[in-house]
C-alpha cells in the first residue's frame, strides 16, 4: 500500500525479485511492484512475481500496467499467470502491458497457448497513464531490449533492465532520483555490468540513490544492493 508523505503520495518500489535467471534461496528472479497516487505496475515479473506482489499488500483493482524492458523468461514469465488469474478475479478493467518490440507477438501466443480472453491492450513507449509517464532507451542486451525512465508523483525511478553500459543506459540514468541497476556479473561481459561497470555508471550519471539489482550468484555489490521484501518510498 503506497504511503503517504508530508508533501502528500509519494511513488513507492518494492522489490519483490533481485536475482537473476539462476534464483537463489536468498533473491528470487527479477521483479518489482511500483505503485503512485493512481495505480499500480508490475515491472519485468519473473515467474511468481504476482504471488509476491499480492503478499506484499498489493490490491489486484489497483494494477493497471504490467511494464517490460525486454523478453527474455526471467523477465516476463509471470505474465501467462497473471492474466489467467485475472479472468479468474472477474476483473473487467483493461489490462496495458508496455514493452518493446516483440510484445505484441508475446501477448498472442500466450492467448493461443492458454485460450485467455483478459481484456489486455499493448501499449509501446513512450507510454503514459494517469500520473505517469514511461520513456524507454536503446539497452546493449537482446535486440529488443530497453532501459527505462518511470515519472510519477513528481519522483523518477531510472531501470537498467538487463544491459551493458551504453548511451542509451547513461541518459535513462541521468538525476534519477532512484537509479535500480543492473549488477549480473563478476568480471566484464556482454550484455551486463559488472561491480565496476556499476561504479562508473552512478558516478557519471549522478542518481540521487542507486540500488543494485538482477545480482548474480557470487557477486559481491559494491553499492547499495536491492534485497527481496525491501520497500523504497522515492
């Protein structure tokens, strides 16, 4: 449940997935609930990304947006369950489900697969809603891949996704108020940062708070590090 502040709403992350692709007992795969005055979103859910969501107060009438920087398994699985949930919960409201290319195509399969009627629309980027705006930036990952800028309640949240240092990274990163960033890999490799890759980034772009995230298994953080369960007010 988003909280109020002294100045009123106040956008609110709660990571519900810090890991990577390879889950561990200490962080889940990838997702995040982010929530401002007039909704809610599920941002890259891995699978049981909802269950955690639901758990961690979240009322399903109030997500209106499931958002996606790319699509690979660890960051979209969660969403044949959801919309099959959904139809279950007898929620008539549209669901938007924002992403790259590719997501169209994703959403039709998933219907094909499983017969779902959930009333969804895809939405690409820039995207916006009541209280916020969305805008994607080319990522060094997949082909599809994109990192985000998310504005609401006058805060702005910067998501890496999954991605190697870029131009495109560095201007989604720039005076976020919240900087959630990547940290997969020990040593330099394509297609994700490594602790010092990290370093560099929040160094040159300035976010007024970085977490690192999508952490990969013996990865020592060198920055403050996201932990499942943890609840962000921006």
């Amino acid at each position: 449940m988003i909280k109020e502040g002294a100045s009123g709403p106040h956008m609110q992350l709660t990571i519900l997935g810090s890991g990577t692709a390879r889950p561990t007992h200490r962080r889940a795969s990838a997702g995040y609930l982010v929530e401002w005055a007039r909704g809610a979103l599920l941002l890259d859910p891995s699978a049981g990304t909802y269950m955690r969501a639901l758990k961690a107060g979240l009322d399903p009438k109030r997500l209106v947006a499931v958002v996606l920087s790319h699509l690979h398994a660890d960051h979209t699985a969660d969403l044949p369950g959801l919309l099959f949930a959904r139809r279950q919960e007898k929620l008539e409201a549209e669901l938007a489900i924002a992403g790259p290319k590719g997501t169209a195509d994703l959403l039709r399969r998933v219907r094909a697969l499983y017969g779902d009627e959930t009333p969804a629309r895809v939405e690409p980027f820039p995207w916006h809603a009541e209280g916020l705006a969305v805008e994607a930036f080319p990522a060094r990952h997949s082909e599809e891949a994109l990192c985000l800028r998310i504005a609401a309640d006058g805060k702005t949240l910067a998501f890496s996704g999954d991605t190697g240092d870029c131009e495109g990274l560095r201007a989604a990163c720039a005076g976020a108020d919240l900087l959630l960033l990547e940290c997969t890999a020990r040593e330099p490799k394509e297609g994700h940062l490594s602790p010092a890759e990290c370093e560099r980034i929040v160094l040159a772009t300035r976010p007024r708070r970085v977490l690192l995230t999508h952490i990969g298994p013996n990865v020592e953080p060198p920055l403050p590090s996201a932990e499942d369960g943890l609840v962000v007010s921006l």
